[in-house]
C-alpha cells in the first residue's frame, strides 16, 4: 500500500504491473514531482524548423513549467533559449510567435538576440563595477537534438543521448515527413488548441488506445459499424464494431512499446487499391514523380495508426498530425494540435488533409471531443474514494517479445502501451 511519500519507494509503490495508483493522476504534489524530474529531465518536443523559417522568427512554448523560446539566429541555425530575462527574471516573450531581430524586455529594454546574446544594458553607466555583458546571456536548453526537422531539447545536461532516444521511433517520424514529395513537411498550417481538464497522461495513454473506439467514439459509426472517411480518396473509414462487438478487422491492430513509453499502434486495414480522387491522383502521380511508383506504393500503405513519443508529442498518420501534449496543472491540460503540411505536394491535397483535421480533431469535431469528455470524466471520477486503483492489466504477461531486444507487441485493444508509459515514468520519477 503506498505509504503517502514522495520518496523513492513511496513513488514506486504507486505503480504495480497492472494497476496504478489514481494519485498519479490527482496528487499536485505527484505533478510537482512530474515537472522537475520527468519533464525537467526527458527530451521534449519543442517545435518544428518550419514553424521559424527567416532570421528572427520566434515561437514559444514552455517545457514542464519552464518558459522556452525557439528562434532562428540571425546565421540561420535553430537555438532553443529559456524565455526570462537575466535581469530581473520577468517573461522576455510573451507572444505565441513573431519576428524580431532583437528581443528587448518590456521592464528595462535589455535587449538580446535571437541565440540569447545580451547586446545592450540601458543606463549602463549605473552597472556594478567588473559587470559583464557576456555573464547575462539567457540561458540555453542545456541539450537540443534535431530530427528531420523536429527539435527537441532536455532541460538536463544528463540524461539518455537524443540519438538513443530517438532511434526507435525515427521510422514513425519518417513514416508521415516520406509522405512529402519534397522529402519535407512543414508546421505551419495552424494549429488547434484547447484546454482539457483532465491530467496530461490521459491524452498521452489515449493517444495510442485502441480499445476505447468502438464505444467512445460510436457516433462516428453508421449502421453498418463503418467510420466515416479519414483519408483523402477515401469513401469510407476502418469497420469499427460489428453488430454490438469490437470488429475482427478493429481487433487485428497491434500496438508496440518499445522502450522509454515510445509506442504506437498499427493502421486499420482500408481498402488501398480503391483510394482514389481527383486530388489524391494527383498527390500519388507527384509522389511517383518524387521517389519512383516502388517506393511511392511503400510510402502510401499505412503502417502506423498513431505514435507517441513519450512524454508529450504524438504523430498521427490517418488524419495527418502532430500533437503536443503540454501539462499546466495536475487536472488542467493543454493540446495542441498541428496540421502537417506535406512539402511538395499539390496545395488541394494539403487543404485536404487540414480539413478533415477540423472534422476529427478540433475542439469542437468528431472523435477528439469523445476522448476530451472522457479525460474529464475520469479525472471527476478518480476524485472517489471507492478504490485508489486504477487497471491497467488487459493483456498482462501475454506480451510478445519482438525485435530489438526488450520491444513488446500485442493486440491494440490490451493496454501494453499504458504499461510501457508508466515504466518509463517511473524510471524517469526515480531520483537517481
Ligand atoms: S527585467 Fe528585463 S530588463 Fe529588467
Ligand atoms: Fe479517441
């Protein structure tokens, strides 16, 4: 039984293989604990190079509770800085994006550059004796790692390499950006955001949870238990549920863990030769143009439902995009969801895609609500006092153990993907 610590082993007894404790979810002091060392320590998705293409091109997010500017230097390369001023610590950007040159505080007008260089001090005859410009820098992202364009920064100079973080997971990341003919994608289609009030790791396990379709998302279904469309080229979406069951078709989709909570699902199978439309055609003879008809028909099959690269973005290859995951408080959560814009393609197929996305994921679409009613429902639920447990054990001990050493697969509706999450986290919860 927990023991109500914060400790090493007061942490580790909330997590058993197939139950966690509802603390995990409702304790702010758990949450507290979760920024320091699980969002001030693992590699956290930032943004994307596209979404800062010229000199001085800012955005802003914040990882875990600290405030983080992305800019593009004026040399042109990418720098990741924490968004407070050295001198008296006030926000230095308040904006989501912009431009500027130079990035002066609103309090005294220091001013900086885009990699953080402090340029100027007002009134600088008023500095202490052996002041030096050079020691009030802003501080960097103590490491950054970049992926086909996806930034990604730790807060802890420690830590696993960004190159072992990422392997496992580069081929999903390919899996969407080979979609471009141009060989590249770009961020910078807009981007849905809503506030849920729920715990972040509600949406990081939903991201991947195929077990809850049938019935979270059951008005999407006609009578024939058949989603709508998802896909351009599309006349119909993936056969859901069959009479009042889960469907053979939904039950043969796989999910994979694969060390550090990375993990994803397979793709429903759809009915690949029949895809067709004027705008789809047209992509498909782009593509073929691009990368040749054998690689193109590679690229085009659906491999992967949704992945997640623990802790906090998620790339979907059925309605295209990015998710960022951004906790606030331990029942307030922020998502973020961006369009992905494949480079290269014809602009009717990038429309496309973004359309649908209103339909699936905005705030108020298809599917995405379902899953956001349900976040806060469970977080109101977790508030009883019935039991403190919550199951996490369909599937328990009938993993399967796959390649590379230490990957697991089973069936998508098991919830070997929540486990693989919660073992990240507690590793990453440990104190060491
Ligand atoms: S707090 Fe930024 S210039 Fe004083
Ligand atoms: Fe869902």
């Amino acid at each position: 039984m927990p023991d109500g610590s914060l400790n090493d082993r007061g942490i580790a007894s909330l997590i058993e293989p197939g139950r966690v404790h509802r603390r995990v979810y409702t304790d702010p002091a758990v949450f507290e604990l979760e920024m320091q060392r699980l969002f001030g320590r693992a590699w956290l998705f930032v943004g994307h190079a596209t979404q800062v293409p010229n000199p001085g091109d800012f955005i802003t997010t914040d990882l875990g509770r600290q405030p983080v500017l992305m800019t593009r230097h004026h040399d042109g390369s990418v720098r990741v800085v924490l968004n407070r001023c050295t001198h008296r610590g006030i926000k230095l950007v308040a904006e989501r994006q912009g431009n500027r040159q130079r990035l002066i505080c609103l309090y005294h007008g220091w001013t900086f550059d885009p990699d953080g260089t402090l340029l100027r001090v007002p009134v600088d005859e008023g500095c202490a004796p052996g002041f030096k410009l050079c020691d009030f820098n802003l501080a960097k992202a103590p490491r950054v790692g970049v992926y086909r364009g996806f930034v990604f920064a730790s807060l802890s100079p420690a830590g696993i390499a960004f190159d072992d973080w990422i392997a496992p997971m580069k081929q999903n990341i390919d899996d969407i950006v080979d979609r471009a003919p141009g060989g590249e994608i770009a961020l910078d289609a807009g981007v849905h955001r809503y506030l849920v009030r729920a715990n972040w790791k509600m949406q990081a396990e939903n991201a991947v949870d195929s077990y809850h379709v049938p019935f979270s998302h059951a008005s999407t279904v006609n009578q024939k238990g058949v989603q709508f469309s998802r896909r351009e080229g599309d006349n119909e979406g993936a056969k859901v549920v069959d009479g009042q069951r889960t469907a053979p078709q939904w039950k043969q989709r796989r999910s994979y863990s694969v060390g550090h909570g990375h993990c994803w699902t397979s793709n429903t199978e759809l009915k690949e030769n029949e895809r067709s439309s004027a705008v789809y055609d047209e992509y498909r003879r782009t593509l073929e143009a691009a990368v040749g008809k054998e690689r193109s028909d590679w690229i085009l099959t659906p491999r992967m439902h949704n992945s997640l690269l623990y802790p906090n973005v998620s790339f979907m290859g059925l309605n295209m995009h990015i998710r960022v995951i951004k906790p606030i408080a331990v029942d307030l959560t922020e998502v973020n969801i961006y369009p992905v814009r494949l480079l290269g393609a014809p602009e009717a197929m990038n429309e496309r895609n973004t359309r649908l996305l209103n339909v699936t994921h905005a705030a108020a679409s298809f599917v995405q609500s379902d899953d956001l009613e349900a976040f806060a429902r469970a977080q109101a639920g977790l508030q009883s006092l019935q039991t403190d447990w919550v199951d996490i054990s369909r599937g328990l001990g009938r993993e399967e153990a796959i390649d590379p050493p230490g990957a697991l697969r089973q069936m998508a509706t098991d919830e070997l993907v929540v486990r693989g999450q919660f073992r990240a986290w507690l590793d990453y919860m440990s104190e060491a």
